[in-house]
C-alpha cells in the first residue's frame, strides 16, 4: 500500500506521527488532528452551520437550538459547526440561550430533546449537526407526534440519502463529497511525485438544499 485517505480520530495521533516521521503519504478527510501536518479535504463547516441558522432567520424564527454530539473529543467538524452556529446567531442580534446548545452521547439523546422541548420557553428550530443526530430527533419528533414545521423547524447538516423522501421533506447543508473525494486522492498522488512539501488544508464551500422542514413560520405546510 503507498499511501492512504484516513478519516482520523485522536485517539491514533501517535501512529499518525509516525507516518510523518516516515513521510509515508497520506491525506486526513473530513477533520484535522492538532500536532500532526498533513494534507486535508474539510467542509467549510463554520459557513455550514451559519447557512442554516441564517435560513431559519430568514423564515422567521427566532428560538433556535443546535443539537451536537459530545464534545469532550475535538473533532474538527463539530467544534466548528458550533462556532458557526454562535457566530450566525450573534450576526442575526440573537441572544444565545445557554439551554439551546445540547450536546450528547448517542444513547442520551431522546432524553436531551425530551428536556430542551419541555423548556418553559422552548425552542421553534433544530440545528441537528450531523446525521446521527438527526435520526434521533427525527425519532423522537415522530413517536411524540409533533408536527414538522408546524410545531417544530428542523434542518440538518449532511443530507441524509432520504431527505427528500421524508415527509415533510427536510431542509439540509449538504457537503460534495465527491469533488472532496476526487481531490484528496488528487493531494495523495501529489505527495507521491513530489514527497514531503508544505502541507495544504482545503476546505469546500456547503449547499444548503431547502425543502419542507423549515418553512416560513406562520406559512408552514
């Protein structure tokens, strides 16, 4: 094997090390792992997260929380969807509320939503920051019958493969991984011609793909 394109975890930081040490080519997908320089294929996850805040904004609402898993481990794609998530709301002159910003393991998240939409003041919107969390809302929301975007908007960032099936359809940030995919493999063959040289971070711009999930309130479906 040359040569590899690694979605990496913090947890191999030392073998990845090593392959620097060896200057063994390889290329980090989707997120960047501190002390270790490498080339990199990211989302521009700040803009993701502000596109999404920016349209429920634009549709008239106000109240809106960002549902994350946890953060304890400082994966890149997370930390900075919720720092576009704060910068967009603070674009918007929307205070933050403290009880908005839910992030939790896996397990915990029906929980987590149970306790944020029973808030005395609850929430209108749902920022859902990756898939996996979004199939937790979209469960909980389907077995509480509450309705989409009636009683609650929601967009996602990822596109889901059924989000255009779902009823109502779902507004989702979607990231092309192909062109993403095409240029890693671009920046692996390079380090193959070319060997150790300055490392280069590209980050592709999202596409926020509007559907049913968010409407403008006062206006759903």
């Amino acid at each position: 094997m040359d040569g590899i394109i690694l979605f990496p975890t913090s947890k191999n930081k030392a073998f990845y090390q090593d392959l620097m040490k060896d200057e063994y080519p390889f290329v980090f997908m989707d997120r960047l792992v501190p002390g270790v320089e490498t080339d990199a294929v990211l989302l521009n996850n700040h803009q993701a997260a502000q596109l999404a805040v920016d349209q429920f904004v634009a549709n008239g609402y106000q109240k809106i929380a960002v549902l994350a898993p946890p953060l304890f481990d400082p994966i890149t794609p997370r930390l900075e969807r919720i720092e576009g998530y704060q910068d967009s709301l603070e674009k918007n002159h929307i205070r933050p509320n403290p009880l908005y910003a839910i992030n939790s393991a896996l397990e915990k998240v029906e929980e987590q939503i149970k306790k944020l939409l029973l808030l005395p003041d609850p929430p209108e919107a749902i920022l859902a920051l990756n898939d996996r969390v979004l199939y937790q809302l979209l469960q909980y929301v389907k077995d509480q019958q509450i309705q989409v975007p009636q009683q609650l908007a929601i967009i996602g960032i990822d596109d889901v493969t059924f989000a255009s099936l779902y009823t109502p359809s779902l507004t989702t940030v979607a990231q092309p991984a192909f062109d993403m995919g095409k240029k890693a493999a671009e920046l692996l063959f390079e380090q193959f011609d070319h060997g150790a040289s300055k490392k280069q971070v590209y980050r592709f711009a999202p596409e926020i793909i509007i559907r049913e999930s968010c409407e403008r309130k006062g206006n759903e479906i």
